[in-house]
C-alpha cells in the first residue's frame, strides 16, 4: 500500500511538471540552497524563418533584412512584432544610408506651443524650420518665387525715382525690398508683419511705394 501510494504521488508530480512545460513553459529546478523553484523556459532564435512549434512567450529575431532585424514574440497564435521597423537612423557613420526625416505639418502655426529647439518640416512652403529664439526659422533653403522688379521712375509721382523695389515671395510669404539708387548700402524690407493691411503680395509699383518700410 506505501509503495502504491508513492507511485501515485510520482505520477501525480510528472503530470504537473509535463503541463507546465507544454503550456506555460516553466520547468523546476533547484537553487544553490537546494530549494526547488519554477522558471520559465522560453527560447530565444535568431533566423530568417519563423522558428517551429513555438510556444507562448518565445522570441524570434527575424533577420530576412540584416540591416533591420525585427524582435518577434510569439503569443500563442502569432509572432507580434514588440518594435517598429527601422525606416529611419540618426547615425553619423550612416552605414545603413539612411536618414532623420523631421515631423511635417502644413504650417509651423500649426504648432500650437512651440517650443525652442523645435525641429519640423512645412509642406506650404516647402522647407524645415528649427525653433529658436521663440521664432521659426527656415534651416534648409529659402523656397523664392514671384519675383517682380519695378523702377521708381515709371511711377508719375516723382518722389519715387531714386528707388527700386523688388516683391517676391519667400517660404510662403510676401516681402518687398526697396533699394536706394543713390547708395547701395541702403535697402529697406516691407512685409506682412509692418503693413497688416497687405495679406497679399504686392504686384504692381503702385501697391510697392504705398507700403510701410
């Protein structure tokens, strides 16, 4: 009756540890002080193939594309991917020759709190910005367009012949330049900002001369 009672505990034991194994992949094993512990066994596989009879909590590094391995962690059903894949890289050696591509909106109003240090692509204008300075300002190249010349002297009005002004759009907004004739050192900048009533580019001499300088 002792031994049979022994064999069932036996048999009672090797079922348990035989279900843990299966499906909740812990094993037993004893410590250093001899104490008996539960730990779990998942596997770790580096491949380009999704690895065989997983089970749940295993991780597979999928390396189809050596220069973007991708962290797979099966859950029972599926390998769910636990990071993004790398479309994108910082780096100053650039190995990967790859690139930093900046967050874009339609406008830098768009931007509700800017903050200094503030990177961000404009698609109105075409261009990158870097807050600095509790302004935005264009860090890549100054998209120019509409460029109008007008001599003061075509004006009937006189005061004006000693000047040109050029208007032209930049990065989306209107500025005209007034250049002193007399003296090439000289030149003053009208925009949106001191003449609020001018929303619009200035087309015509006439609309030039009225402006504030």
């Amino acid at each position: 009756m002792v031994y049979k009672g022994i064999l069932k505990i036996l048999i009672f034991i090797l079922c348990t540890n035989c279900v843990q194994i299966s499906f909740a992949q812990e094993i037993r094993v004893i410590d250093n002080k001899g104490t008996l512990k539960t730990a779990i066994n998942n596997s770790v596989k580096t491949s380009v193939t999704a690895p065989t009879s997983p089970l749940v909590g295993d991780i597979w590094f999928d390396n189809t594309d050596v220069d973007k391995i991708r962290t797979k962690i099966y859950d029972g059903t599926n390998w769910k991917l636990v990071n993004t894949k790398v479309e994108l890289l910082l780096d100053l050696t650039n190995s990967q020759k790859l690139a930093l591509l900046l967050p874009s909106e339609t406008n830098t109003t768009e931007i509700a709190v800017p903050t200094d240090g503030m990177l961000l692509y404009t698609s109105d204008n075409n261009n990158a910005y870097l807050r600095a300075d509790n302004t935005w300002k264009p860090i890549t190249f100054n998209s120019v367009k509409n460029e109008l010349i007008f001599d003061g002297e075509d004006d009937a009005d006189a005061t004006n012949d000693n000047f040109r002004y050029v208007s032209l759009i930049i990065n989306g907004e209107w500025k005209v330049i007034r250049y002193d004739k007399t003296d090439v050192n000289v030149e003053d900048i009208a925009t949106k900002s001191n003449n609020a009533g001018q929303t619009t580019q200035p087309i015509t001499l006439t609309a030039c001369t009225a402006l504030t300088f």
